[in-house]
C-alpha cells in the first residue's frame, strides 16, 4: 500500500505522511498532491520573502498561457483535484484580462485565487534548483569535416513496455526496450554503443552538428535550434529516449578530481572536454541516457514549447517532477550566480511549471528557464544552488479540511509502573503458564463432579432429532 500525505489544519506544524489504508475516504478527496515522502505547510502571503516586490503582472501572462489547455474544448481529462482546481481558476484568469500593466491587479488575482503551501521533501527545508536554455547552435544537413556529431530522430523499434511506441513524445519515466536477434525484448541502446554506431545506416540523422558533447548539451536541455548553412533555422524538441537512468558528467568530473567542485558548471565542463579528446568519449558514456529528437519548426524565433504544449517564458518557467499538474505556479526563493559565477544574486520570482525532464525528481526540484543563446546557457550553466519552494494551490482545495477528516493517532499503550516490571519476561511467562494451567484444571474439576453427583437417567426409547447442519 502505497504512502501518502497526511494533511494537518493550518498551523505552524509541518505535514507528516500517513498511511493511506489508515486515511478516510474523505481525507483522499481533499488530498491535493498524492505524493510520497513530501510535506506541505500552509502559510501566509506575509511570511513569502519577496512576494510584495515581485512583477505579478509578468507572472499573470505566464499563467495565462499555461491556461489554454485548461481551457480548450477537448481538455486533456486529469482527475488529480489541483488539475479539477485550476481549471476553475483559469476559467477566472480568462474573465479577468490580461492585467499586464496592472500589477497590483494581478497580485490580488493570485492571493484571491490560490493558497500559499510551503513545499518539500520530508524532512528537509529547500530544493535542488538547476537551469536550462534552448541551445542556438551551427550545423549541416550532411556530415563534413567541421559538422560531425548527429542529432537523431526517434528510431522506429524503440518499444515501450514491450509493445510499439505510440506516436506521441514519450513520458520521461518508461520502460524502452527492442527486440534483439532472438525476438527477445532488451534495453534499448546505450550513448556508447550510440556513438559507437549502433543506428548507422538507419537515416535518423536530422542534422550533423561541431561535436559529440555539443549534441550532449542539446540533449540535456530538451530543444534546440540548428542553423544550416543556407541559413534555415531549425527548430529540434524532444520526442524519445532511450529508457538508461540520467547521470551528470559534470558530478563524475567531480569524483574523478578532473575538475574542482568550486569550478563546475557547463562551461567548464566544455572545456574539459575540448582539452581532453582522448578521456571525453568514456565519461560521456557514463551518462547512458540518450535523447531523440523531432522537427518542429523552420525559422521561428518564438521561444519553444515545454511539456505542456505551449510555449515556454524566460525567466518565468519552470521544468518540475510529473507529479506536479502544469500550470501550477510555484514561488522560488533563493540565492542564484546569475550576474556572474560567484554573486549570490537574491532570486525571488513567482513561476509557472510547464516543463518537465527525466532529471527533475522530488516535489521541490525545479529547472528554470532562461531563454535561448549564449547568454542564457551561460546564466543556466552556474545554477546548481539550493531554494526554498512556496507552491499555489487553487483555494478550491481546502487544506484545513483535509487535516480535520484525517485521523488521531492510536493512543499509546498503558506502561506499568518500574516495581512491577522488574520481573523477567521469562519469569512472567512462566507464571502466567502456570496460572492458566491451574485454571484449566479446575474448569475440568468441576463438570466431572457434577457428572458424578447427578443420578443416572436411563435413555428414551425415542431419539431426538439432529439439528440441521450449517449450510
């Protein structure tokens, strides 16, 4: 049986889990997250640091692009209560207008319309925070001495679960496998046999690009844009995976003493693998998960869509775990390298989860994004830092009664007093054996005197009758 949150009143007690055998069927429907290992503490606008300061009205606009799903005519059907919640809340963001020069107005929105929760994981304060961009890179249609590495799109015996991939972009945590030579279904290809050439021949190639830790970096962030040599300019974005677990090269650079903790980011870890050609293709490989990609667009200049279908904001999405519903907004609090690699530059920003990636695990780990271009991965490359998550939720769900329907711990059991514990459990066992004993003996004392005492009955010529047996 699966664990699930415990949701208590409002008050300065953090939520702890509950089991969900223990939990009331009323208690289930006003759960809102449905999350293991995640606690919830709701708060007071006043308590957000840097909430007042914030641009709201920015955050409005986000948040009324991730509306349109909600509000389409064939709404994706999601039965999790957050889903059922912003819906109403999206139906009221709609009424409202844009607000986007209105940032008082669009502060009211949020406080009148959601409910500030302190997320994280149980028993911990603050959440990984990282960052990505959309890469702006140089390629060719066809591989040149300069344009080496591909970017692959989806290969068509990619299985999941057994059976043929569907058509749509698969979900970030699926078991991907093929059939080998016996029609026996193994784990799909690896990044070294990869680049090794294991889908040599097959025409998968979208595009060639510089080198093989460029399309790595491409991979990571989930999209990109190629310009030909023509000048088209191609839009990439996700579309499969191969199904190996995420591993960051830059924590086995780290391990490995190649690069100093104090110095990690992405551009340092370009560096290294530019100045170390020989040792780069194995530590590559030790990131076994591969991505697949599909085109999506011919010189466009908008920013790309995330998970979500709809596009992204700089600045203002973010990527978060599957168990989150998008569109949900989260407040971040932190302190970000964002003007250079060592400023603690104060980040307080209102943010709408449109996104996700196979390395965003936890109820409080984001990927923030910055835009796209050089200037925006070198500000997403230096962010590894620690934050504090404040997530919104719709005020349809209502916390205070989701800690009233749960239940009170069982009491705890009476403990004697110490004089009447110091006997040995043996000993207590012993006596208590020999006691019931006694009792026994005497309960079967008593019905064979009676037996013996009572006069003899001679038996009746007629027999009573047997009673029916239990059906």
């Amino acid at each position: 049986m699966s664990r699930r949150l415990r949701i208590v009143s409002k008050s300065a007690v953090i939520l702890s889990l509950g089991l969900l055998a223990a939990m009331p069927l009323g208690a289930r429907d006003v759960d809102p997250l449905q999350a293991p290992d995640t606690q919830l503490e709701p708060i007071e606008w006043s308590e957000i640091d840097g909430w007042a300061d914030d641009d709201h009205a920015a955050a409005f606009a986000t948040f009324r692009i991730s509306c349109n799903p909600f509000l389409a005519r064939r709404a994706a059907a999601d039965s999790r209560p957050i889903h059922q919640g912003l819906r109403e809340v999206c139906r009221r963001a709609a009424a409202a207008g844009p607000l986007a020069d209105d940032k008082v107005k669009a502060r009211e929105f949020f406080e009148q319309n959601f409910r500030p929760v302190r997320i994280a994981k149980l028993g911990e304060k603050t959440g990984l925070l990282t960052g990505y961009y959309e890469p702006i890179v140089d390629g060719s249609r066809f591989p040149n001495p300069e344009f080496s590495a591909p970017l692959y799109r989806r290969p068509s015996d990619i299985l999941i679960g057994g059976k043929p991939a569907p058509k749509a972009a698969l979900p970030n945590r699926a078991a991907v496998g093929r059939f080998n030579a016996k029609k026996e279904v193994e784990p799909y290809f690896d990044r070294g046999a990869i680049e090794n050439g294991a889908l040599d021949g097959q025409r998968l190639e979208i595009a060639w690009i510089k080198d093989h830790w460029e399309a790595m970096t491409i991979q990571i962030q989930g999209s990109a844009r190629v310009r030909l040599e023509d000048g088209t300019m191609l839009r990439l974005n996700y579309d499969a995976h191969n199904g190996h677990s995420y591993t960051a090269v830059g924590r086995i650079l780290i391990e490995r003493g190649l690069v100093p903790r104090e110095e990690m980011s992405m551009d340092r870890i370009s560096q290294w693998m530019a100045k170390n050609p020989d040792q780069a293709k194995e530590v590559r490989g030790t990131n076994k998960s591969f991505v697949f990609f599909r085109i999506t667009g011919l010189n466009v200049e908008t920013e790309p869509p995330g998970a979500q279908g709809v596009p992204l904001t700089a600045g203002r999405s973010i990527a978060v775990d599957r168990i989150h519903v998008y569109g949900t907004p989260f407040f971040i609090e932190a302190e970000l390298p964002i003007n250079g690699a060592r400023t603690k530059d104060s980040f307080r920003r209102l943010m709408v989860s449109q996104d996700t990636g196979s390395a965003i695990i936890g109820p409080a780990r984001a990927d923030l994004y910055f835009g796209a271009g050089k200037d925006a991965g070198a500000i997403a490359g230096r962010i590894r830092q620690q934050g504090r998550f404040v997530m919104l939720l719709p005020r349809e769900l209502d916390m205070v009664e989701a800690g009233r329907a749960m239940p009170l711990p069982r009491p705890k059991p009476e403990i004697p007093p110490d004089d009447e514990t110091s006997a040995t459990p043996k000993a207590d066992a012993k006596a208590k054996g020999k006691a019931k004993s006694k009792a026994e003996a005497k309960e079967k004392a008593k019905p064979e005197a009676k037996q013996k005492a009572a006069p003899t009955k001679q038996p009746e010529a007629k027999s009573k009758p047997k009673s029916k047996q239990a059906s």
